[in-house]
C-alpha cells in the first residue's frame, strides 16, 4: 500500500492521530480534528466517515474508531500501523515515576538517611528535574550512594578510593558521579557547589578524599618540628620566621613531629603574612576550609599539644570552626566568642547561607543573627598579632554571658579563667 503519511489527504489527518495515540498509548477512543481542510482531506474525511462536508468547512472532526476501521477495510491495516512506530507516552511516564521511586528508596536505604544535609539534597534533585534525567539516561544512581556511603575517609587517594569503592580509578576524575557526588558534599558542609577546581578540592578533602597530595597544603609560621627533610626545613623557616609552605607530599616522606605546647589556626593569609617576620606563637592558616595537609599536620602534635583555632565570622566559620573543636579534644576556640564578635565593629557583608549553632558559645550565634553581618579576620589582625606575640588567646566567653557585661577579658587579665567548650554531640561532616 502506499504510504498515507505522505498522502496529501492523509498527512495531517494521520498526523493528529499519531499525536492522540501517543498521548493515550495507543487508544482508539478519542477523535482528532482538522482545522481549515483542504478539497484532498475533506474528501478524505467524507470517504472515513460516509457523511458529507461541504466546501469551505472550518473544522472537521473524525472518530478514530472509524479510521482505524477505514484502514482495515480499505488497506488491510490499522490505524497504529498506519502512522508507524510511536511513543507510548503514558507507558513511558509510568516507567520513570518507578525508576525515581526505585532511586528514592535506594536514597532511603542510605546510611545518611535522615540527615538534614541528606534530604535537601534529595530534595533538590527531585525539583531540579536531575532525579527524572538520570532515570531517562539511565546513569546508575546505587554507584553515586556507594559512594556517599563510603564516606567520610581518612586522607585518602581519589583514585585509590574510586578503585576501591567503584572499580574504576576514574570514576571520581570525571562524568556525572562525580559531579552528583559533590552536590552531596557542598549540601553536607552547608556551602554553594563548587565552581573551579581549588573549591572542588576544599570539598574532595574535606570528606577525606586527596585528588592530588602536591595540592594539598598548609602554609606555617613559626612551627619547630623534628623528623626527616621536612622537620629541618620547618626549623630553618621558623629560625628565619618566615612562612613555608607544607605539601601532603612532603609530610608522608617521613614521621614528623611538632614539640610545641600550642599551635594557633587561623583562616586567612592576611592574618600569616602579619605575623610573618616576628617570633610569635606556632601558627596554621587553613586558607580556607582546612586540607588533607592541615590535618595531617596537626596529627604530629605532641601529647597535650593546645589547638587554638578560629575562621571568619560568617556561618561557614562558624561550621568549620565547630567541625575542629569536635575533631580535636585539646581545640579551643581563639578569639571566638560573642564579645570578640561584637567587639569588632561589625560593619562587614551580610551574612548568607544557612545559620549554623556555635556551640562554645551560644550567644556568639545569636548575636550574629542579631546584627546580621560577617566579621573578616582581616578585621581582628592588630588583636589576633598582639596574641600571637604574648602567645596567649583569650579564653572563650562562658555561654549565656551578656556580652554588655562581659569584664574586659583580654589577654592581660591574669584572673581570666577558661571556660569549658561545648561540642555537638551528633558527629560532624568530615
């Protein structure tokens, strides 16, 4: 028979039908319509129906029942037949409310089920439409839980995990897990996807993952320490009191050890490169979110070594700083209280992102949220040198003190006491 699809009295008509099939998988039942029929289609038309239209109709509408009934008197043929191989659209969106609801439960199956950070990022996949074209692609959602719930890792090689976890060393390097995978952990640490490759690093390390142990770094200052090429060379820059740079690399060469009664963290280089040229107290800068270096670094602390640490006043500091007083037992929050918040003229951004708890010191929370407004180290540098010289930190403010009647405690009061640090009892992201 020839083909009706190109059939001037035919194409539109099987078009529409086509189009009615493929809405409703396959059912006869509706009609389809033609708007404006020319003398070939309502001719067409009368022949389908037996029922005559005159010229110059403006719509003409067909039962498809008596299509398909036409075709098979007519041609020996359906109607399903005649438009050829169509989308079965129902069956088709059927197909994907179950692949999405099979990744759902796999998601609930998760170890991280439940978490806040878990579900908003379930969540955004679903709205997003990304939940809908994995299923459609078909991408194997189980490799990207696998993964999740392989993690958090203790410094540990990408391709070394990939092949352990994924069988593939290139699993984690490039393609669709890798970039589900981040999501996850910029949702878990309550910071924006990444957007080049030293925030994707930040991230990969921060669940202990190390794509690259040469990138991985902590720049030092004033940091003595014994053991290998790399303990002499930290003496020589601490003799010289110039800043050195640490690889990962450099810190698997040999055992190092760092025989200092404190060590003080900071965030940002401004704060090092003050520091730099003055005998001060043993300092980190973290550069940000604290790498697979910094950590392992830290790991070489001698017994009763203090961690005096702090970041930023904004709520990613304050999650990064809560992260470390539950990482390390002898952490102690530097200048992080409420009152050093206050103290600082806080005229900086507007905070963003979710708030975060500070537990050391609940008000410190509070009045962040009050004044809504980040403070910079930047903006603490004189306070944060003048420490760094005498070597001592004040103490945090006891939770619930009214920073209006908080004493003047600083760095001269010899009558301040430490107070105890509160820490999240649930465990942090890594």
């Amino acid at each position: 028979m020839p083909d009706l699809t190109t059939d001037p009295g035919w194409r539109r008509l099987l078009a529409a039908a086509r189009r009615s099939l493929e809405r409703t998988g396959g059912s006869l039942a509706g009609t389809v319509s033609l708007t404006a029929p020319d003398e070939a289609e309502r001719h067409v038309v009368i022949g389908v129906t037996g029922v005559h239209r005159p010229a110059g109709v403006n719509r003409v509408t067909v039962r498809l029942s008596e299509i398909d009934t036409f075709l098979r008197n007519a041609h020996s043929i359906d109607l399903p037949s005649a438009v050829g191989p169509f989308r079965d659209r129902p069956a088709e969106r059927a197909a994907l409310a179950e692949a999405r609801e099979a990744m759902l439960t796999m998601a609930a199956a998760s170890r991280h089920a439940g978490w806040p950070w878990f579900e908003e990022w379930i969540g955004n996949l679903r709205r997003d439409g990304t939940l809908t074209r994995m299923a459609r692609s078909e991408l194997p959602f189980s490799r990207v839980l696998t993964t999740l719930d392989a993690l958090p890792v203790a410094a540990e090689p990408m391709p070394v995990f990939a092949e352990r976890i994924l069988g593939d060393t290139k699993a984690l390097a490039e393609g669709p897990i890798r970039g589900l995978v981040l999501r996850a952990l910029a949702a878990w640490h309550q910071v924006k996807p990444p957007t080049g490759a030293e925030q994707e690093r930040a991230l990969w390390e921060m669940a202990g993952l190390v794509p690259d142990d040469l990138a991985s770094q902590a720049l030092v200052l004033n940091l003595p320490a014994t053991g290998g090429p790399l303990g002499d060379w930290l003496s020589s820059a601490t003799m010289a009191h110039v800043p050195f740079r640490v690889t990962l690399h450099q810190l698997r060469l040999a055992p190092l050890s760092l025989p200092v009664p404190a060590i003080y963290v900071c965030e940002n280089p401004a704060v090092l490169r003050a520091a730099a040229g003055h005998a001060t107290a043993p300092l980190i800068c973290t550069e940000g979110v604290p790498s697979a270096a910094v950590h392992t670094l830290l790991a070489s602390r001698a017994a009763g070594t203090v961690i005096r640490w702090r970041n930023d006043f904004d709520w990613t500091g304050i999650r990064l700083t809560a992260a470390a007083l539950a990482r390390y037992p002898e952490a102690v929050p530097w200048r992080m209280s409420s009152a050093d918040y206050l103290d600082a003229d806080t005229i900086g951004l507007p905070l963003t992102g979710a708030p975060a708890a500070s537990h050391w010191d609940p008000s410190l929370a509070e009045a962040m949220t009050d004044t809504g407004r980040s403070v910079m180290e930047e903006r603490l540098i004189g306070t944060l040198l003048d420490d760094l010289l005498r070597g001592i930190a004040t103490p945090p403010a006891p939770a619930g003190m009214n920073p209006q009647t908080r004493g003047g405690v600083g760095p001269n009061r010899q009558d301040a006491k430490p107070v105890p640090d509160f820490v999240d009892e649930r465990p942090s992201p890594p």
